[in-house]
C-alpha cells in the first residue's frame, strides 16, 4: 500500500511513480472541494505549517498558505526580511527556532542546492521543498503534471517539449523526472549556454532548434529566462533570444492543433512567450496557479496525515 506520510518531499528523483499517481488523485479530490465554494476542510486541524522562504515567489509561498488553511492548519510565514535571519541568525539556527515551535512541516525555498535536503538532516519537521536554487521544485512540477492530466487526460506516450533555461532551472529538473516517471516522451530545447548535452542521461531528446523541437508536440511548457542572466555571456540580449527561442503564434502551428502551453511564472511577455500565446486558447497557465492550490493541498495531507485516499466530506 503506498503511503507518503512521514515523508519529506525534496524532489521527484526516485519518486515512484505509485506515489505521483496517488497525489494527483488526491489533489483531484482537493479541485473539488476548491470548485465546490466551500473550500475549507478540517483535515489538518491541530496542524501546522510554517513557509520559510529565503527566496521570493508569489505563487509557491501563496498557494502553500492557502492549501495549509483551506486543510484546517495553522501557519506561519518567515522570509529573511522581517525575521530574525536579517540579524544574522543561521539557516541551522532558524531551522532549530521553528521546530521548537511544534510545527508539523516546514515549506521552504532557498537559493541554495541541497539545502532542503540539509534541514531534513538537521530537524525533525517535514521538510517540503519549494525550490533549491538549480536543483529541483517538485511541487511546481507535480502541477504541471496534474495539469497535463487534466486537459489531456494522460501524460504517457505525450510528446513534451520543455524549452528555455535547462542548466539553472530546478523546474526543468523536477518536470524531467516526474515526466519521465510517467511515461512521456521528453524533448528538451535551449541555447547551447544553458543546455549541456549532458542532461540526455536524464532520458531526454536534445534540441537546440526550436521550430524543430515543438514539430507535433502534445505539450510546450516555456521556462522563465533568468534576465539577470543576459549580458553575462549566456544570451546577447532579449531581443536575440526571443528572435530564437521565443513562443509565438507563428511557432506555434508547428505543433499539434490542441497543444498545451505551460509556463511556471513568473512570465517575461515578448521575451520567452508572447502575451497572445501566454493569454491564448492553448494556454492553461492560469489554470497551473489554481491546480498548485490542489496539489499542494494533496502533498500537505499525503505527508502529514497520510492515507490512501481522502474523504473530504470534512
Ligand atoms: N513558479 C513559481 O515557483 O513561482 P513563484 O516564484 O512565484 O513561487
């Protein structure tokens, strides 16, 4: 019987593809209850949550929150301005702080790789990871899968091409292994600066063409391009990349009349995608901001409650 409680989620790397499975069913349950109105739930009443989030986000920290109150949690949020980390206080310390609080799990982000796999050596919490600089973001991915599912109602045997920047991008990782995990055919395409040839060992076809890469594709998902990164080397400028690897209405009639587009946000509009594919019919990047409420709601309950299954009659 699977079962995910106790578990810390830090990535989607050898993560079972019985237990991906089991949180999209959950988190379709979850949908339901959100699509119902009355979206609270007592699942996790005497729970709490707490965000740390060294980095920024809008999405991840809001939609945690939500997920955390809509179960019947309590939460608390920290980021370094505003606590006591603007005083110095060490990641290990702060860590130490909050789990002498009691809470049940700590969502958190940080600039650095490995460091959600850090705190779950040094506390005893659950740690779920919102993102660990270059390397994984496993919730981001797990509603992009959800969202797969749900337009197209598989995802084995799809053709999805994730397109941008591989090499410093946590969601390329995350989306390749849950994606492969369920079966889909992976092509990924970027500018030769921020794709190592490497990453085929992931399973993945490499392209360095776009207009060949999205050829009958079933889904594109576009990843943000860092601008921090531009003049550094990795692209000319904006303009150049969008020129190459941008999203638009043109490209996209190389793919399969009913593609799915998919982007993570934060959006650059004109840079990555253009706003009349980002807003158009094919894209359900709106609906990826709700889908992380379910999903992250299916991940809180999954690991600190547990079960097979859910019974949302609250
Ligand atoms: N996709 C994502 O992680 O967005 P935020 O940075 O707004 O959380």
């Amino acid at each position: 019987m699977v079962s995910l409680q106790g578990k810390s989620l830090l990535g989607l790397q050898g993560v079972p593809k019985e237990e991906i499975e089991l949180i999209l069913r959950v988190a379709r349950k979850m949908k339901e209850v959100i699509n119902s109105g009355d979206k609270k739930l007592s699942l996790l009443k005497g729970k709490s949550v707490c965000n740390i989030f060294w980095e920024p986000s809008t999405r991840t920290r809001g939609s945690f929150e939500m997920a955390a109150k809509y179960l019947g949690a309590d939460v608390i949020n920290f980021s370094p301005r505003g606590s006591s980390i603007q005083k110095g206080e060490s990641f290990r310390d702060t860590l130490l702080t909050v789990m002498a609080m009691g809470v049940d799990a700590i969502v958190m982000r940080h600039k650095q790789e490995g460091s959600s796999l850090l705190a779950h050596q040094c506390v005893s919490p659950l740690i779920i990871n919102a993102g660990d600089g270059a390397h994984e973001h496993p919730t981001q991915a797990l509603l992009d899968l959800f969202t797969i599912q749900d337009v197209k109602g598989h995802i084995d045997g799809l053709k999805v091409v994730i397109v941008g920047d591989i090499d410093h991008g946590r969601v390329a990782r995350s989306n390749i292994y849950g994606l492969k995990t369920m079966g889909a055919d992976v092509h990924i395409v970027g500018p030769r600066t921020l794709l190592q040839p490497e990453i085929e060992a992931m399973g993945v076809t490499v392209h360095y063409d776009l207009d060949e890469a999205i050829k009958d594709a079933d889904v594109i998902n576009v990843l943000r391009i860092q601008r921090e990164r531009q003049g550094i080397g990795f692209f000319p400028s904006a303009g150049e990349y969008n020129s190459l690897f941008g999203l638009n209405a043109k490209r996209l009639q190389k793919a399969k009349d009913d593609v799915l587009v998919l982007h993570p946000g934060p959006m650059n509009r004109g840079i990555e995608i253009d706003t009349d594919v980002c807003y158009g019919d094919h894209s359900s990047i709106q609906e990826q901001v709700k889908n992380g409420v379910s999903v992250r709601m299916a991940v809180l309950y999954l690991t600190i409650i547990g079960g097979v299954d859910v019974d949302t009659t609250r």
